[in-house]
C-alpha cells in the first residue's frame, strides 16, 4: 500500500480512454518502463532537463503507481490492435488483476475487409486485411486493481438511444457530407461508419482493499453514449444510480461520460429542422428576429444570447442551466449525480478546496476534477485542436465515501475522499505520437483523516 507526505496512506486510482486499443503496446512500455516512455518524448518540445519533461516523468509515474485502472475503448482479437486482448495485455505487463466487460462486436465490412473503404486509394480494394483465425471483434472496458476482485457484474444497459447497426447504416445525406467534411478540413479527424451490434453497458467491480470503510470498494465503470443528446445520457446515469442504490461500502464511479454539448450520431437535413423546431430557444431567437414590436429593447439581448450562452458554458459542463435563454442541457446528468443519495443517506463528493485540489483552485469537483480558471480542465481533443476549440471535459471521477451526507459539506469527514485529482496532460500530449486521443486522470484517495487545514 503506498503513502504520500500529505494524506498517509493513498488508494490511487486511475481512468483513461485509450481510443479503441490503437496503441495499446506503446502504453504498457509506457507504464512499465521509464526509459521506454523517455524515448516516445518529443525531444524538440521537451529536451532533455526541461522543466517539461520533468513534468511529464512526474505524471507517467503518478498514472504507473496507480492501484485502480478503469479503461475504456479495449479490444480483443481486433485488427486496428493487433488481435490482442488488450486488457489482458496490459494486466500482465503491470502485474494486476483485471475484469472485462464486453460492450459491442465489431461487424462493420469494412473494418473486417469485406468492403473496401469509401476513400480507399486505387488499386487497394480493401481498407483491412483480416486474419479470420483470430478476428473475434469484441469492444469493452476494463478494471485493471492492485487488490484481489471480489465480484463482477455486467449487463447492458436498457437505456439504449443510439442503435449502432441499424443506425449506423443510414445513408448519409448532404448535412451528414458537409459535417464530414467539415470535420476533415478543420480539425483533422475523420468520421466514418462505425457497425456494432450491442450497447452501452453496467460494469461494477467489487475490490478488497484493508483499511477502507467496510473494507471493499465498489468500481463503476462507466462509458456513456455519444452518439445522442445530452438528456439521453442523464437518462443512462439515472439507470446506473439506480443499480448500485444500496452499496453500503466506497464508491467510485469513473470512465468516458461523453459529456459534450452537442450529438454527434450522422445528421440529415430532416433533424436538423425537427431538433430546431423542437428547441424551445431556437423560437426565441426566431421571434427576436422577426418581431421587433414584440420584444422591443429585448431583442439585442436575444440576438446576443448564443454568443453570450455560448461563453458560459464554455468548457464548463457544471454551468448553471437557465432554461430558454441561456441553457445548458449536459449540466443535467451531474445534478442527477450531486443530488443522488445511497440508502445508508451518503452522497457523491462534489467538494472543492484549494487545499485539496492539484492546482489550488476551488468549485465543484475541483478536488476529484482538477479545474482551471474557468471550468474543468479538458480531457479529449481532436487530432488538430484549434486553440481551445475541439477540447472537451468528457472523462470524470465520482466518489462516494461513505460518510459524506452533503456532496458540498466541508466540515464533514475527508477519509476516502477525493485529492489532488489530476488530468495528466502533458504525459500524453507531448509525445512524438500520442498514446490516445483522451487524457489519463488520477486522484489520491487517503484511507484515514488527513492532517490538512480545512478551509473556513
């Protein structure tokens, strides 16, 4: 068990979407070997005695240590890597138990070289070359714990908004093409048909871990939908609140919530006209235009108000919602969360102290979901960013300890309770290649009260 200066001993824990298994032989060097990740830096970026690498060094070990790994994006027997059953792979490399949990099987023809790719060059049919021996196409998650696994549980969820076979095999029309394409010339990432058959899923992990309250902790894995609007993922969190109700032990809740603003399933012009029709605020934008003698002097504060809401909700997920004027739906599924309670009256820690948190800055999360100046600090980025744009807080710890009654109370207990939680970006964004396309995080957990001030 190991033990920081500040909180004693620590139960560490981890969570990061490795984007579908790509390189999932670069991260196990990475995590096991120092030397190995000093050669992936880009040396031009960060040479060698640069405060940056030392950085970097700083959270590939802090990500290296941790005692929980909750993993999203994982294969087995899939060509993009390599066959492998990644989580396995990693396991063994790291010296760790593991559960997996299955979500979707990959049947697209064209990821099983049936079919050749829209874009394929001349004179290359096929965008994959399939190995039929060791092809099974299994997409999931995974629970990587230092500590023997006691129980795992595993189903789909009912709450399913997006089919990805029947869905995924619309043809795609002039709005789906212009957002493609789109997406291509700005940010440099592609979008392409994506068949499986399955679903999101409910994956808990009961670990043993001594000196924690009851001496078990309950890991809920969680990798919500993206292909859909907002309130369908706070209607999957519902669902999974629902399921672990009366844990009487620690929880955490972690993984890829897909907590973006926007649905990113293939569009057509036909949504594009019902979802306006069925958004209230687009009426009032409408009306603001069209009927000055209505709205009188309001009509600057319409005109303004999506470049105003816009700036609000700005990498800020946990801004407030005002409805009509200035909404922000994905604020939805985190209250759900803050104002969930167990059966035994505990709750979520949504508690934020600067000295608690790993940069010193205080609000909601900020001690399990490091915060900047405004909002939270990204965890997923397209492959060409523009500035802040095409950033997202998408990943999320949730903890539960017990012994908290009010998710804000700062005079209650802090045993088990989140620290220093840590979006490692510089460990991955300043490789010559980076390892994923999401940001791994990582919070400290102390078994016992720590000594730390509390603030007044």
């Amino acid at each position: 068990m190991q033990s920081t200066p500040a909180l004693g001993p620590v139960l560490r824990v981890a969570t990061w979407n490795i984007e579908k298994s790509l390189n999932i032989n670069q991260v196990a060097k990475a995590l096991t070997s120092p030397a190995a990740y000093t050669s992936m830096i880009n040396e031009k970026r960060a040479p060698a005695g640069s405060h940056l690498r030392e950085e970097m060094l700083r959270q590939r070990q802090r990500l290296a240590s941790a005692d929980i790994v909750f993993l999203q994006e994982m294969d087995i027997g899939v060509n993009r890597s390599g066959y492998v059953d990644t989580a396995r792979t990693l396991a063994h490399a790291m010296g760790m138990n593991y559960a997996y949990a299955p979500q979707a099987l990959e049947v697209d023809p064209v990821l099983l070289g049936q079919e050749p790719r829209p874009d394929s060059p001349a004179g290359k049919p096929k965008y994959h070359s399939v190995d039929p021996a060791q092809y099974k196409g299994v997409f999931g998650s995974a629970i990587l714990s230092r500590y023997p696994i006691v129980k795992v549980e595993a189903f789909q969820l009912k709450t399913q908004p997006y089919d990805w076979y029947k869905d995924e095999q619309k043809r795609a029309d002039i709005a789906e093409h212009g957002r493609r394409v789109g997406s291509a010339l700005v940010f440099d990432n592609e979008i392409t048909r994506e068949l499986k058959v399955g679903g999101r899923n409910y994956f808990r992990v009961d670990v043993a871990v001594p000196g924690t309250p009851g001496g078990v902790v309950s890991l809920i894995n969680n990798h919500l939908e993206i292909k859909t609007l907002p309130k369908h993922r706070e209607a999957q969190m519902v669902e999974i609140l629902g399921y672990i109700k009366n844990i009487p032990h620690p929880v955490i809740m972690a993984g890829d919530h897909n907590s973006a603003p926007n649905d990113v399933s293939p569009t057509s012009v036909e949504r594009v006209i019902w979802r306006q029709i069925d958004t209230p605020a687009s009426f009032v934008s409408t009306a603001s235009n069209v009927s000055g003698l209505v709205w009188g002097t309001m009509i600057p504060l319409y005109r303004e108000r999506g470049a105003l809401n816009a700036l609000k909700n700005f990498q800020s997920p946990l801004a407030p919602n005002v409805p009509i004027i200035f909404p922000n739906h994905v604020v939805g599924l985190f209250n759900r969360v803050k104002e969930f309670r167990f059966e035994d009256g505990s709750t979520f820690d949504f508690r934020g102290d600067r000295e608690r948190s790993i940069n010193q800055r205080k609000g909601l999360l900020a001690n399990s979901n490091d915060r900047r100046l405004k909002g939270q600090v990204t965890s997923f980025s397209v492959r060409r960013p523009i500035g802040p744009l095409g950033r997202y807080r998408l990943d999320w710890f949730f903890v539960k300890s017990s012994l908290l009654q009010d998710p804000r109370d700062k005079k209650g207990p802090y045993q088990f309770a989140p620290h220093y939680g840590e979006t490692l970006a510089v460990f991955n964004e300043h490789l010559s290649k980076p390892l994923s396309d999401h940001r791994p995080l990582v919070m400290d957990l102390p078994l016992n009260e720590p000594a730390l001030e509390q603030e007044g």
